[in-house]
C-alpha cells in the first residue's frame, strides 16, 4: 500500500496531538508535531531572555535561528518528545508560559519559513502524520488527506483546564479560556500562513466527541484515502 502524507490542522487544544499520535501509531506512519516546533522556539526565546515587554528581540532570535536544533524522538512508552538542541523538554513546552507567548512566536515570518523547511524535508518522504495550523494549507498544500479540526473555545479551555490539573499543575480556567481566545485571533489573523481550513480539507467539530469516537472518524476516513481509486492517490 501507498504511503500518503496525512495533515491535521485546527484550533489550539481541540486535541490535533492525541489524534494526531494516536492514528500514526496506529497506521504505522511517523508522527511530528509541528506545534511543538514552534513551541521550542519560544521555550529556547525564554531561556535566552529575548522576549521584551513590547515583543521579541528578533535580530537577535534570527541570528540564533540556524542553531536552534529541534528534534523528535519516542520516549519508552512510544510516544514522540520534543527535544531542544539534545535536551528533552516536552513537559516545559506544555504550559501556560511557553502557551501565551508561542501564537507571538508563529507569526515571525523568517522563523515560519524556518519550521516549514524543516518540516517539509521531515515529511519528503510520506508515511508521516503532521499537525498544527498550515500543513494542509502552506506544508504539505498537496496532502492526500487534510483534517481541520475544531471545538468551542469553551471546551477546549476546559480540556486544557483538566490536562494541566491532571499533571498536578496550576491552572485557572478563566485564563485558560482567555487564553484560547486570544490564540485563536491571533492564529486566525496573521499575514503569514493564516489559519484557515484548507478547500479539500475535512471538517471534524469534536466538542461532543469521545476519543474513541474520534479514533474511528480518523481510521475511517484514512481507509477511505488509501483505497480511493482516483490518480491522486495512486
């Protein structure tokens, strides 16, 4: 069977990554987080103090750029971590510092045109599940299968809310929720790679969704890619 390239974008914490991981797994393709790209660069920008009350010291960040050496790799469950120059920092990227700085992050057009290099070389052989806001749209424009998932903002607060509790840390949900609000305008209007659902993208709304009622939508739809008949999959 042909291997496809398989892009999920969508709307902060409505679950692209768990989907995401889960079907590559399941199909045996090669999972990269894209988001977590993004969120590396600003975990290395507050590491290196270049975050200002105004914004980013970007002269700066774009001479650090071709230094910043991001990478995957499966942890002993088989799950993919995020590392940052050889380190592991999965569980600093995850919260609400590196969060509500990151959408200020993505919108710099020389570290976008950096990410998406990187990640088009990841993906150049196929067999690869991608998420984050413009793989279908700006990555991979030519995936033979585009998700674009969403949720109301007030589920995927709650779900962030229950995630970050359930990993004994802080949490308020108000901010949470704030948080979600401004990330999506911020991620909606950006003038480099917007986003945006992708016009042969499907649409998942999984507010009322249970995972394994998601894990099935997903397998379902993959099945139907790779065995379609039409040249584009061939």
């Amino acid at each position: 069977m042909k291997k496809i390239t398989i892009a999920i974008d969508g709307h902060s914490s409505c679950g692209k990554s768990t989907m995401a991981k889960d079907l590559a797994r399941e199909i045996g393709y090669v999972y990269i987080d894209s988001g977590a790209m993004y969120r590396a660069v600003t975990y290395f920008c507050l590491q290196h103090g270049l975050f200002t009350k105004d914004g980013v010291k970007k002269d700066e960040l774009q001479a650090a750029m071709p230094n910043i050496n991001i990478s995957f790799h499966l942890n002993a469950e088989g799950r993919p971590e995020t590392f940052l120059d050889g380190k592991c920092i999965e569980k600093e990227i995850r919260g609400m510092e590196v969060s509500s700085r990151v959408s200020l992050i993505a919108t710099i057009g020389f570290v976008r045109e950096a990410m998406v290099a990187m990640q088009q070389s990841m993906g150049k052989e196929k067999g690869i599940v991608m998420d984050g806001r413009d793989i279908g749209t700006t990555v991979f424009p030519n995936a033979e299968l585009k998700i674009f998932v969403t949720a109301s903002a007030e589920v995927r607060a709650q779900r962030r809310y229950d995630e970050l509790k359930a990993k004994g840390e802080t949490a308020s949900y108000e901010s949470i929720l704030e948080n979600v609000k401004e990330r999506d305008r911020i991620d909606s209007g950006r003038a480099i790679s917007p986003l945006r659902k992708a016009d042969d993208a499907i649409l998942l709304d999984n507010s009322a969704m249970t995972i394994p009622e998601q894990k099935a939508w997903l397998m379902e739809k993959f099945e139907e890619t790779v065995n379609c008949n039409s040249p584009k999959y061939q």
